[in-house]
C-alpha cells in the first residue's frame, strides 16, 4: 500500500508528459485524410473532438478550442486572448 502511495505521489509531482513528435505527425497525417478524403460523417466527428463550442457574433465565428491541461478553454482566432 505504501509503494502503491508513493509510485502515486511520484506520478503527481512530475508534470504530464506531451505527445511526442511521431504522435503529432500521427495525428497531423489522420486530420489531413479526414479533410481530403473523408466523408460527412468523418469530419463531423472531428470537428466535434476538436472544437468545443463555436460562437456566432456579428457575424463572426470564434471556435474555442480546448487548451492542453483540458482544465482550461481558449478562444480562438482574431483578438483571442492565449
């Protein structure tokens, strides 16, 4: 139990580790085949994964994007704050 803790409390206090370049090219080349060769429906799903909510105003769109620590969101595009 006390090895279980510690291997616990190791885990918590190293920071998360990010995707590494292979997994971001991974993911890179699977957005490239949604765009250019997938259906509706595929790119829907994406979509969906990718934004989280998209607000209209005077005609202008801002997607909000989740930001990497998923407890915090970010605006995209013009006058977005980081």
């Amino acid at each position: 139990m006390r090895a279980d803790k510690a291997r616990l409390q190791l885990d918590l206090d190293q920071p998360p580790a990010g995707p590494t370049p292979d997994h971001l090219a991974l993911i890179r080349n699977q957005i490239k085949e949604i765009i250019t060769v997938g259906g509706h429906k595929e790119k829907k799903a994406m979509f969906e994964a990718l934004v989280e909510d998209i607000e209209i105003q005077r005609r202008q769109r801002h997607p909000t994007l989740p930001h990497p620590d998923r407890q915090q969101w970010r605006r995209a595009g013009p006058g977005a704050s980081p």
